[in-house]
C-alpha cells in the first residue's frame, strides 16, 4: 500500500478540488497506514473504521479520543450518506494532527 505521506497529499488534492467525502476517505486511510508504519496496529484488510479505532486505542490508550473523532466523522459521510464540506475535512486534518502527536510521545509519558 502507499506510504501515509502519500494518502495525505492525495487527501490534500482531493479537498482542493472541493472531493471533501473522497478526502475524508484519504485521511483516514493515511492514519490508518500512519498506524501500521508505527507498528500500531497490524496490516488487516477487512477491519471496519470501527474496530481499527477500538485496536488501535487498545494499544495506545491516547489514540482513542482522536480516532473516534475521525471514524464518527467518516462514518457520516460513507455510511449515513451525508454530504461532506470543507469542514469535515478540516475535522479529519485535526484527527490526523492529534493522532501524529500522540505517537511521538513516548509510550509511558503522561
């Protein structure tokens, strides 16, 4: 699969290109990725948003609050069908932003 780097500049061109939902897609993908690369999580194809958010936050506790704000935000739009905005994608950045911060602080530092 691409590296989280990648997902985020397709993410990234996605939403300039006014693709909220597909960037929203994007986003959660590179956290996703963000979190096997850190050895997070194992590479599972077949987990729903849901139980990677409740893995993930099992393994770093931290995680929680951010990927359960990311998977309600990408749960909307793809399974409740509502329409994405600019918002939306700036919710999922900070998600992602939240998510990066919390795995470069040490496992053990309050």
């Amino acid at each position: 699969d691409l590296p989280a780097e990648v997902l985020v500049l397709t993410a990234d061109q996605l939403a300039a290109a006014g693709r909220f939902a597909e960037a929203v897609r994007e986003r959660l993908r590179a956290i996703v990725r963000l979190l096997i690369e850190r050895g997070v999580l194992p590479y599972t194809p077949g987990w729903t948003v849901t139980e990677l958010a409740a893995k993930a936050a099992a393994a770093r506790p931290a995680l929680a609050p951010p990927l359960r704000g990311a998977a309600e935000v990408f749960s909307e739009i793809w399974y409740g069908l509502r329409p994405a905005n600019a918002s939306d994608d700036a919710a999922m950045r900070e998600h992602a932003q939240r998510v990066q911060a919390v795995l470069a602080t040490p496992v053990g530092t309050p």
